[in-house]
C-alpha cells in the first residue's frame, strides 16, 4: 500500500461501476486510456458480435427487400398483368410463411418472417381493391387487414408486429371515421377520445400481462408507445379547448375531461401502483405543455414585449417546478422501489 | 444490450487497476475518493435533463422575442456586451447549481443557467454578424457572418460550460449552419459541389476521431454526437441540394465511396475485438461491404456503420441513431433521388439479398451462436 491509506471500503462495494463514472476519471486525467479500456472490456464483456450481427443482417435485410417490394409494386403498377400481381405477391407471401415456419417462432428469423408475411396480406388487400375496383373504402382494406393478421400477431409474442398491428388499427379507426361521414361537426373530435380509449385498453392489457409475467411485453418502450400517442390524441381536443373555449363543442369538452381524467390516472398508477418514473415524467411533461399552452394563449398572443417577458418568466417557472418534483419523486421513489 | 453488461463494484474495478499496474497503489485512496464524490455530485437523469433543455428552449424564445421587441440592446455594441454578460450570468448559476444545497435551488439555477446561455449566444452571435456590416434584416442571406459568430462562442464557451444539451445543441447548428453557407455561397459557385464532399469528408474523418480514439475525453461525445447528427441530415439533405442548385446528373459516388471504405474499416476495427472472427469471415465481410457500395444507397451504409460502432462501443445513442436513420432514410429515398423507382427498387431488394446472404454465411460458418 506504500503507506497510502485506503478510503472507507464500504461505499466504494456499495457502488456499481459505470461506463459514466470511467468515463469521468479518464476525463480528469486520473486513469490512463489503457486502465479506461481494461474496465470498460470488463464492464461489457460479451460483445457477441456474430449473433448480434446475424440478427442485424436477417432485420434490415428482409426490411429492405419488403420495402424493395413495394416500390417495385408501386412502379410497375399499370405495366403488370392481373395474373403477375396476383402470383407474384401469394408466393412471396407463402414463402414468408414457409420460412417463418422453418425457422420457428422461438427464432427471430421465424419471427421476422411472420412480420413480413403481416405487412405482405396487407399488399395483398390493396392489390385486390385496386384490382377488382370493389369501391370499398379504404378503411375496409385496413380492417381487414386488422381482423386477418390478429391471430398471426396473437402467436408471434413479437413486440414490433404488435406495433404494426396497433397502428393498423389506429389508422383503420380514423379512416373509418372520416370516410362512413358518422360524426357530425360537433362530434369532430370525438375519434381522438375513441382512439384514447382504444389505446387505452391495450395498455391495461399490457399493464396486466406484464404484472402476469409476460416477458416480451415488459420493455419500458412497450409501455411508452401506448402513453405517448393517448396524451397526443388528448392534447388535440385540449388545444383546441384552450384556444377558443366559446367555440368548444361536446366533443372538445368529452376531450378536455378525458384529459384530466387520464393525466390523474397515469400519475396515480405510474406514481404508486406501477411506479415507473419515465411515465411520470411524460405525464408531467404533457401537463406543463398544456400550461404552456395556456400561457400562450393568454399571454403571448398579447404581442408586446411585456407579454414576451413575462411569458418566458412563467416558463422557467414552470419547468423549474415541474424538474423539482420529478427529482422528489424519483428520490422517493428510490426509497420505496429501490 | 443491458444482457452483455456486468455487474462490477467500484472496489472490484479499483482493485483489477491496481493488481495489472494500469494505476499505481498510491493513487487508490485519491481515485477512491474521486469516486465517492462523483456519486454525491447531482448527476441529472436523462428525463430531467430533457425536461430542463425544453423548458430553458421555450423561455429563451420569448426572452428573445422581448429582447427583439422591446430593442432594449439594439447597437451591435449592445448585443455583444449584452451576449456576454447573459453568457457570464449562464456559467456563475451552473457554478451555483453545483452548489446549490436543495433540489429546489439546483432546478432553479440549472434551468436558469441553461436558459441564460441560449440568450446570450443568440445576442451575441447577432451582435457579431451586425457588427460586422450585417443589417438584421439580412442575416439569412449572409450565414457565413453568423457561422463565424457561432464558431467563435462555441469555441470560447465549450471548455467552460460542461452542460451536454448545450455543448451537443451549439456543435450540431454550427456544422448545419456550415452546410448552409456551403450550399448558399455564390462566390466559389464552381467549386460548390467539391466544397460539399470535402465538408461530408471531414465531418466523417472527425466523428472517426472522436468516437475511435481511445484518448478522447469524454467532454467531446456531444460533439462526436453532434457530428453524427448533421451527418445523418447531411446524408439525406445531399440529393434535395444537388437539385436545387440545379447539378446535372449529380451522383453520390464519392460519399458512397467514403462510406463504404468506412464500413470495411469499422468491420477491421470491430474483429480487432470479436475472438471468433478470422480472417476468412473479415475477407467475406469486407466483400460483401463493397458490393453493398456498389450497389446500395449511401443511407443504408452510413446507417450500418452507426450501428456497428454503436455495438463495438456498447453506445446505445448510436445504435438508436442508427436504427431510427433507416426508415427515415427510406422515407426520403422514395421521394428524393432523381432516378426511377425500379431502380431504386433494384438497389433495395439487392441491398437486402446481400444482407441475407452475409447472415446465410454466418449460419454455414456456425458464427451466428449465441455465447
């Protein structure tokens, strides 16, 4: 030790090595970039680079030759016989089938397969539409679409096709709802609280099958792409609330109340039941937007250099604020959670 | 990725230095120290940090919006010395901020400093190009004037204000803004197209530098992220500027040549740390890397080898990057590049059946093994 005394072992064993904390030691000339190697190698030891790369390859190639594809569908579009459409799209799509059915579901290769066999029914439909001009609206070949790839999707346990699947829908809804002509202007806006709802649903699913155990389902991004798209949807009707309340139709007011409602219901759930700080945090965020909207419209809109002062104050505020309780309840959270 | 991390304690770490000699005994008490202290310091998580840049982006647009209205500072002198002092004012509160004794006080001066500091770039940066002959009315017609003055607060403040946000921010518009000025100057209209592959060229020498040198302090990964980013813009930006300025026939050979030969150097860099890669498989990968330049989009290639330095590195920003970059890319491939869709159809499929066949190499080879 040549006489050198060491520090008080325990928080050094009670704190876990870091890319960041190596990073910062090499950065104050404290370690050589020989000793940052040695721990960063120590750190991320099982770089397994030709599974890694295997999977990369099989991802972006099928990615690519899908989307080659469809280009080659759209450019050859009036050159092509019924016949070659037809053949030519059931035997890609059989063979994506037959490959997903080689390799297997356990395997990604098998899983990506199926993915493409999903979006391959869908160019199929689109081809069938155009090419027997059936007059349907395009919802239909979205809900159809939908309808068939559910059970494909319900066996895969393949998060991305889940994401293909929900947008299918979400597209499928919105299309439905503005080409049957069922709403009325009042009731404009009342798609967005269905599609809130819709979402919703599906993050209560993915709330309880995770808690249940599923495995595919509990990344943190599974969670985040059904958050962020229901505080989208909700913030529209809210906008709209803010910036002209006389004109407000029921619909804006169903919004607005499904607004407050599902901003206190994620606070709650992703504060207590289900603590998740990143959930808090976009809740949170949402909510300062929705001020912020407030103070524009009230404020900014004013157009002097008062406003533009005092707007620019109230910000700070605001996210001071919003930057303060996120800290306490990460703080807290830590306490509880761990 | 968090599969291949493992956990390590900071003693365990401090101890394997000291047993292979990287750090002399003496120095275990200072860097112990070093390492208790770091964790007290308010390292801000991701979302806080977000949530600051946002917050300190919206105010600093109304406070300049008042600044603009109000022509309190309205002499280029003004500006300059308004610049500084909101930039001086942003580096006591971030000294303030480390200090601070309670979260609520930290937020403050954070968000604060951070807001300041925009301000004070922005009056500044304005200031120099008008006190340089610039009338205000004109600065989107003379970006080189307001390049000069981004380069030269970048410079003087990227050493003394550690934030990340700003250090990546202030980098990215720096080398946009170059791309800009490039593509809009008027005087070396011949040379305009050189000047772009020579800009594309550097910025890929640099980002190589900082993200593969080992002896890069960490103060440059926002400016190597930075780098990264304006490449990727640069990327899809190239075809949509060629037509603008009306360059017949432009191609992309040499940024598909640059890119390539950086794909086969990131496969080398990478066997370099993969046991189970030799020589046979880096001759096949190499070769499938250049049938790929030949054939493939300079997008797809670039977004490749974002996600292999991202592996090799275990960075996940730049696997993000990279991932995210490919459907953006096809996106724009769709609707950019002058030339049909068949042939773009032709350069997908075979992109992917090269792919394909590189990941049937490795199922022959039995390399593509879970360890």
């Amino acid at each position: 030790m040549n006489g050198a005394k060491r520090p008080n072992i325990d928080p050094l064993d009670s704190i876990l090595g870091t890319r960041e904390m190596v990073e910062d030691l090499f950065s104050r000339n404290l370690i050589s970039a020989e000793a940052k190697q040695h721990a960063l190698k120590s750190l991320y030891p099982n770089k397994n680079w030709g599974f890694w790369i295997a999977r990369l390859l099989s991802a972006i190639g099928i990615t690519l030759i899908l989307t080659g594809i469809i280009y080659f569908f759209a450019f050859n579009w009036t050159k092509m016989s019924t016949l070659f459409k037809f053949s030519s799209i059931q035997i890609t799509l059989f063979a994506t089938f037959a490959a997903s059915y080689y390799y297997g579901l356990q395997k990604l290769s098998g899983k990506i397969f199926l993915l493409s066999a999903s979006i391959l029914v869908g160019v199929f439909l689109a081809v069938f539409g155009q090419v027997y001009q059936t007059g349907a609206d395009s919802y239909n070949l979205f809900l159809m679409w939908s309808l068939l790839i559910l059970p494909l999707v319900i066996i895969s346990r393949f998060t991305p096709l889940w994401v293909i699947w929900l947008s299918i829908s979400n597209i499928c809804l919105i299309l439905f709802w503005n080409q049957t002509g069922s709403y009325d202007s009042p009731g404009e806006m009342m798609i967005l609280s269905y599609l809130a709802l819709f979402n919703g649903v599906f993050l209560i699913l993915r709330e309880y099958f995770s808690i249940k155990g599923i495995n595919w389902l509990r990344n943190r991004w599974t969670r985040m792409i059904l958050i962020i798209p229901i505080l989208i949807y909700i913030f529209i009707p809210t906008y709209s609330f803010i910036m002209d309340p006389k004109e407000a139709t029921y619909s804006v007011i169903v919004g607005v109340l499904f607004s407050a409602i599902i901003h206190t219901i994620f606070y709650i759930i992703y504060r207590y039941k289900l603590p998740d700080i990143w959930s808090v945090a976009i809740t949170l965020f949402s909510i300062c937007i929705i001020l912020e909207t407030i103070f524009y419209k009230e404020i900014f809109l004013k157009n002097n250099s008062i406003a533009y002062l005092l707007m620019g104050s109230l910000t700070l505020i605001l996210f001071t604020l919003a930057v303060f309780l996120l800290q306490n309840i990460t703080k807290k959270m830590k306490k509880t959670h761990g | 990725m968090d599969n291949s991390i493992k956990k390590i304690t900071a003693k365990e770490l401090l101890d394997s230095w000291i047993n292979l000699g990287l750090v002399p005994q003496s120095e275990y008490t200072h860097l112990g120290n070093t390492i208790i202290s770091q964790q007290q310091e308010k390292t801000l998580p991701l979302y806080l940090r977000m949530l600051i840049s946002i917050g300190a982006l919206i105010s600093s647009l109304s406070f300049i919006s008042f600044l603009y209205i109000s022509k309190i500072v309205y002499l280029p002198s003004e500006k300059l010395l308004c610049g500084i002092i909101l930039i001086g004012l942003a580096l006591i509160l971030r000294i303030l901020s480390k200090e601070a004794s309670t979260t609520i006080k930290h937020s403050i001066f954070i968000q604060t400093s951070f807001c300041s500091m925009i301000v004070g770039k922005i009056v500044f940066i304005i200031g120099f190009a008008t006190a340089i002959g610039v009338p205000i009315t004109q600065l989107e017609s003379k970006p080189w004037e307001v390049t000069l003055g981004l380069l030269l607060i970048t410079a003087i403040t990227y050493n003394i204000y550690p934030l990340f946000i700003d250090r990546f921010l202030s980098t990215l518009s720096l080398f946009l803004l170059i791309y800009i000025s490039i593509s809009g100057e008027f005087y070396f209209e011949t040379y305009k197209k050189t000047a772009l592959h020579l800009f594309y060229f550097i910025q890929i020498i640099i980002a190589a530098t900082l993200l593969l040198n080992k002896r890069i302090k960490s103060a440059y990964i926002p400016l190597a992220y930075a780098i990264v980013c304006s490449l990727c813009i640069t990327t899809i930006l190239l075809e949509p500027t060629a037509k603008v300025l009306n360059w017949n026939n432009y191609n992309t050979i040499f940024i598909n040549a640059i890119l390539t030969f950086s794909l086969i150097a990131l496969i080398y860099w990478a066997a370099k740390d993969a046991q189970k890669l030799k020589s046979q498989p880096i001759i096949f990968a190499s070769l499938s890397a250049l049938l790929l330049g030949i054939i493939s989009a300079d997008g797809l290639i670039f977004s490749l080898c974002l996600m292999i330095l991202g592996y090799g590195k275990q960075d996940r920003p730049l696997l993000l990057i990279g991932a995210v970059f490919i459907p953006i890319f096809i996106f724009f491939y769709y609707y950019n590049l002058d030339i049909k869709l068949i042939t773009k159809s032709v350069i997908l499929i075979g992109s992917g059946l090269i792919l394909l066949v590189a990941r049937g190499y490795l199922n022959i080879k039995k390399l593509d093994r879970e360890a």
